[in-house]
C-alpha cells in the first residue's frame, strides 16, 4: 500500500547512486540512471528535462518525485512518497550553497562607528548540508567548512526565521552564523553562475569593532586623565593661593615689623642726633666759654707782664739812677 505524503517539486539536486549530490541542469540524462532524494528514507526521483517543444514545459531541468500512478515497481512493491514538507526554493537555496560555494561572501558583523564590517569568503571551503551542532542541540541548513574545522552555519529563511536563542547558542559555541533568503540565494547564485557575489546576512551583529573600542576606551581615559589632571591643578592652585596667603600675611607682618624697627631705629637715630646736637651745644658752648677764660687769663697775664714791665723799666731806671749816683760819689 502506498503512502501518500507531501512532495517536494522543481528539485535541482539528488543524490546518485554513489551519494554524490547531483545538479539536474549539468547531470545527462540517462533512461536508467537511478537518483534519491535528500531525506533519511532516499525515496527514488526522477531527472526531468525540458522537451524542446514550443508550448511545452518551458521550466528548467529538475528532479521530480515519481508520482502516484508510477508508485508500482516491475517486483510488485510500492513506493512511498517523500514524507518531507521542505519547499522546492528552501531544499535549492540549501544545494545552490553547496554547489556554488567559493563564488559568495557574507557580512557577520558591522560597526555601528566606523562602518568597518567582518566579511566571511568562502573560498577554498566546503559545505555540508543538513548537519547536526555538536551537541545535538540544533541542525543547521548548511555548515561551512575550512581547512577540517567549522566556520559557521549557514541558514535558508524561507518561512521562519532563526531564533534569537539558536543565533546566541550557535554563537556561543564559536561559530559564525549566517541567515539568507532563499529567493535571494536563488537569484544572486543563478544571475551570477561565475562571478563572487555578496549575500545579504540577515543576522549581521550591529556593534563596536575593537578598534573603535579601545578608540573609545583610550578618549574615555584620556577625558578622565585630562579630568583628573584639572582637578589636580586646581588643588595645587588652591594649595598655591593658600601658601601665597600664608607667605603674603607673613610678608605683610615682616613688613609691619621691619617698618616697626625702622621707626623705632629712626626714633633712636632722631634722639642720638639730638643727644648729639645737645652734646655739641655743651661742647661749643664749654669752648666758647674755655675761649673766653683762655682769653681772659691771656689778658691777664698781659696786664701781668705789662706790670711787670713797667716795674722792670722803673727798677732798671731806679738801677741806672743808683749806678749814676754811685759813679758820682
């Protein structure tokens, strides 16, 4: 009995015989070439290709489920149906990542200062689709690969969006993670077969680069030094107007006190002046009067020896009047 489930349309990947993903527009077709689907159950599709014919499927090659009225094998048993319900754009956008990796980048982080962005190119790296977090906690769509090591996953938003909890968790664990339309994955990829192109990340992380951090830290330390270094000047202002203070009322009272002794010195120099012009008053008056008893006793003794010469001329007079006297006799 068949299982009638949901079918995936328009697949341009498969899987062939040797579990190697096969692109249906450069696979030949072949009447019994074999090709699975991407689910655990590898339900059997077939490779579709345009006829030609004007009027008549003007699609481009794709894998197609085989449908109910095809669902009986030559052996007699039945067929199931793909039970997954992945839409055709989400299950392509996922194989055109594989399929075109090394031809597309993506942003992860913008700064919301500079405008610098931290750009993942994927060339030289590998895709695997529909793998498992090491956990075992999520499954991403896709997960790029560089060198054997993890880089980031990649997710294909077609009808809901990644949680913010599985964006933190994925990058928590060391990876990047991207989240792309699948429309846009379709168009950008299939416009541009050859040429690199830029996907839009719907998960970029708006923040500040290290350098605009440290940037900003060092402005930061800068404004608090330049802080710091004002409210340091100023207490040395203050420090220096305090002692300027001090020293001026010193100044003023060294001053009032050598004003002091300059008034008391010239108070002293006024009264031994004066002492002095006393003494030389005394002094003047004690030769004025010393002259004057010099000059009395010289006249004095002038009327002394004018006496006395008078008496010397009367003597000698008395002398010659005796000797003239005597003479005679």
């Amino acid at each position: 009995m068949a299982i009638v489930c949901f079918m995936r349309a328009n697949m341009q990947y498969a899987l062939d015989t040797n579990g190697t993903w096969a692109n249906a527009k450069l696979t030949e077709y072949k009447k019994h070439s074999r090709f699975f689907c991407g689910c655990a159950e590898r339900h059997p599709v077939k490779l579709v290709k345009p006829s030609g014919v004007l009027g008549k499927r003007p699609f481009s090659d794709y894998f197609a489920h085989i449908t109910r009225s095809e669902q009986d094998t030559p052996d007699g048993l039945a067929v199931s149906s793909c039970g997954c319900s992945e839409s055709a754009d989400h299950f392509n956008a996922k194989h055109k990542l594989r399929d075109m990796v090394g031809r597309y980048a993506f942003t992860t982080f913008r700064c919301i200062t500079c405008h610098k962005r931290r750009v993942i190119y994927s060339r030289g790296c590998e895709v695997i689709v529909e793998k498992a977090s090491k956990d075992g906690r999520w499954r991403y769509d896709c997960l790029l690969r560089s060198g054997g090591k993890d880089v980031a996953a990649l997710e294909v938003l077609h009808s809901h969006k990644v949680s913010g909890e599985k964006a933190s968790s994925v990058r928590d664990s060391g990876l990047e993670i991207a989240e792309f339309r699948a429309e846009d994955i379709l168009r950008v990829l299939t416009d541009s077969p050859t040429k690199s192109v830029h996907l839009d990340n719907l998960l970029v992380q708006l923040g500040k680069c290290r350098s605009c951090v440290v940037k900003e830290d060092l402005e930061w330390m800068r404004t608090c030094w330049r802080k710091e270094y004002r409210e340091v000047l100023d207490q040395e202002y203050d420090i220096i107007d305090y002692y300027r203070d001090v020293e001026y009322k010193q100044l003023l009272a060294a001053r009032e006190k050598a004003v002091s002794e300059l008034e008391a010195l010239e108070t002293g120099r006024s009264l031994v002046e004066q002492g002095m012009m006393w003494l030389r008053d005394c002094h003047l008056e004690e030769l004025q009067e010393l002259r004057e008893q010099e000059a009395n006793e010289v006249v004095h003794y002038m009327n002394i020896d004018a006496r006395n010469s008078k008496m010397l001329i009367r003597k000698k007079h008395t002398a010659e009047n005796f000797l003239s006297h005597f003479k005679r006799i």
